[in-house]
C-alpha cells in the first residue's frame, strides 16, 4: 500500500473539515427534537426527566455525536449534561431505534443494565435520515474493531 502524499493528505483533512462544519449543530438538533417530540428547547435543556424530554434529549445526544461536529463534552456543556450522560443517551437511542451505535463503552453497559441482545442490527450502514454515519470517526473505528455491522 502506497503512503498518501501531503497534498492528498490536505485534502482529506479539507474534505472532512467541510463536512463537519455542514453539520447541523446542537442548537439546530434541539429546535428539530422540540419539533419532533413537541416539547420545548427550554423543556429539552431543562433537568426535568419525563419520559418526552428524555427521549428528546437522547435523539439530540444521537445526532449531535453522529454530525461528529462536537464533541460528548461540549454537548454536554450545551445541554447542562455531563458527558457520559450524553454518551449513555446517545447509545440508548440507537439501541433503540436500531441504529448504528456511537459508543462502544455505553453500549456494553447497556446490554448489561437493560440485557439488551445486541449492538445494532438493520439496514446497510451510510445515510441515515439525513446523516452520512460512515464519514463519522466514532463510526469508522467501531466498524473496523468489529463492534457494528
């Protein structure tokens, strides 16, 4: 296998910059949450746990890690969460939904907690409602350590 060049490397690293500032961002993933689950940003944001703004708030963790233009932790800083909680979220959500999951750590604790069966099952990996999966570096180092399909 050839070493990529400089000038091929500088095109990947633009290539990945450009899609990650395309990304929707978290302020943007919270307005489609409260749109989606009828609740409100601030209900979202908020420490209440029903069962509406939870299930809000683990699709924004979701997304938010999926667009791969923030980190758990300046997610969790947006959203007054820690970021273990966003990753937790984030994991409980594709679980849920059967989607590919973005946290390997979270998702054997949730087959632990919850004796849930498996990390994903479903549809080829690529766009998932609107999001390239496949360009996220979350996803890319769980398919080749074999964690998803």
């Amino acid at each position: 296998m050839q070493a990529l060049t400089q000038a091929e490397r500088d095109e990947i690293q633009r290539a990945e910059t450009r899609q990650r500032l395309s990304a929707p961002t978290v302020s943007d993933l919270i307005d489609r949450a409260s749109a989606i689950y009828g609740v409100s940003p601030a209900a979202i944001l908020g420490p209440r746990r029903t069962f509406r703004y939870v299930r809000a708030r683990h699709w924004v963790f979701h997304w938010a890690l999926a667009a791969g233009r923030s980190s758990a932790s300046e997610i969790g800083r947006r959203m007054n969460r820690d970021h273990s909680s966003v990753l937790y979220g984030a994991a409980a959500h594709a679980i849920r939904h059967r989607l590919p999951v973005l946290s390997a750590c979270c998702a054997r604790k949730l087959q632990r907690t919850a004796s849930l069966a498996t990390y994903y099952e479903g549809p080829e990996p690529g766009l998932v409602r609107g999001f390239d999966l496949t360009a996220c570096k979350a996803w890319r180092a769980l398919s080749m350590a074999g964690r998803v399909a």
